[in-house]
C-alpha cells in the first residue's frame, strides 16, 4: 500500500531498433519532472540521448511536419493570414507572410526542424543525419501533464 493517489494519465510505445530514456529532474530534492524516450536507428544511437536531452527541453509535438495534422496546418495558416491582414500588411506580400509563419510554427512545433540545443546553429534533422541515422519515434511526458 503506497497511501498516495496514482493516476496513469498517458501511455505511448515507442518501438525501434534502439530506445534510449531520459529522465530530467527540475529540483534535485525531486524526482524526475521529465521523462522521454526517443527510438532512432543503430547510427543514430550515438546522437539519441542529445536528442532525447533536447526533446524535454524544447518539448516538440511532432516528429515531422508531415506528422501535422491537416487541420492544425489549415488553422495556423488561418490564423497568419488574419494576422497579417489586422497588422495591414500588403495584400501581394499575404502569401509569403502566411508562409514565412507557418515555416516558424514548424520549427517550434516540429523535431527534426528545431534548432538543436547543443548547437543553435543546426537543427536536430541535420545533427542525426551527420550520425547517418534517423529518429523512428519519440514521447515525451510531464508530471502533472
């Protein structure tokens, strides 16, 4: 008997040839606040827990952009486009304005498109792709969330 209230809220599976964890405390008198784990092939494997590292840090949603739901891309672009008109911006320029948005949502939303932590530079795409590897899956969980 624990005495405490446990509530399994989320439960994902991630499978491939290499699964690596990562468990990110936020106060060391504390358990782990932050769980991941991310599935990638054998080359990738040497980059996974980076990359692991990265994904509790920048909490991404999606692995890649075609993982995005069709209705999230349409609402984002609704979204730019009313934007861009309420800040009066020309009419001609409204494409590659939504465009240029839509491009940032990506990037903050999607893995492989994020600037990687360890170096702003490149993104996680390009630092596995130097491995020779690729990321099969991931999940990434929060206490309390």
């Amino acid at each position: 008997m624990l005495g405490e209230k446990i509530v399994l809220r989320r439960v994902a599976r991630v499978e491939a040839p290499v699964v690596t964890e990562y468990l990110h405390r936020t106060n060391k008198d504390l358990p782990a606040q932050v769980g991941v784990l991310v599935g990638t092939d054998a080359k990738a494997g040497e980059v996974a827990r980076d990359i692991a590292m990265h994904i509790a840090a920048y909490s991404p949603t999606f692995l890649v952009r075609e993982d995005v739901p069709e209705e999230t891309v349409a609402n984002e672009r609704r979204v730019a486009e009313e934007t861009a008109k309420g800040e009066g911006k020309p009419e001609a320029a409204l494409p590659k304005i939504v465009e240029g948005r839509l491009t940032g949502f990506f990037k903050e939303n999607v893995l492989v498109e994020q600037a990687f932590a360890k170096d702003p530079k490149t993104t996680v795409g390009k630092v596995v792709e130097n491995a020779g590897g690729e990321v099969v899956s991931f999940a990434r969980f929060r206490v309390g969330a």
